[in-house]
C-alpha cells in the first residue's frame, strides 16, 4: 500500500519524495524515524517528523549499518539499483 506524503525533495539527487511505501508490509504512513529510501537515487534517510514539518535526514553510521542488516531494505535497495541499470 502507498501513501501520498507531503513533498519532500531529496538532499542528494533533488527530486520529489511524495509517497511512502513500506518495504517490510507495515504501516503505510510514516512515523518519525521511519526509514526511507529515495526511489530515485536509493540513498537512505530517515523522517523527522515535528511540529516544525515532516523533513528527510541523514542516517548515522550506526544506524546505515543497522538497515543494511535488514533483507527488505536490502531487497528494495536492489530493486531501485535494477531499474537504475534499465535507464
């Protein structure tokens, strides 16, 4: 399932990120910390979400290498690098 989110551009590669899938069957809307993956560019960032507004940030170290021990993040990682490759 897909949600339309609040545009948000990406830091590394400027596009829009305006939906949320989760990659592990969950939630469908995204909760402050929920990990996200630019479809685009496929780098990982996490939301932030205040009363300020809802913005991607950077992962630490720590927590990078934590996702990456996850398969669904893996799998969708992948899944952005093939169709990356048929462009």
């Amino acid at each position: 399932m897909t949600t339309r989110t609040e545009g948000i551009e990406c830091k590394t590669c400027g596009k829009m990120n305006d939906a949320h899938a989760p990659a592990d069957g969950g939630d469908a809307v995204p909760e402050d910390g929920s990990l996200s993956i630019c479809f685009y560019c496929g780098v990982l960032t996490k939301f932030s979400i205040t009363e300020e507004g809802t913005k991607l940030v950077p992962l630490t170290e720590q927590e990078e290498k934590e996702a990456m021990e996850h398969p669904d993040v893996r799998r969708a990682l992948a899944m952005i690098r093939r169709r990356q490759m048929q462009e």
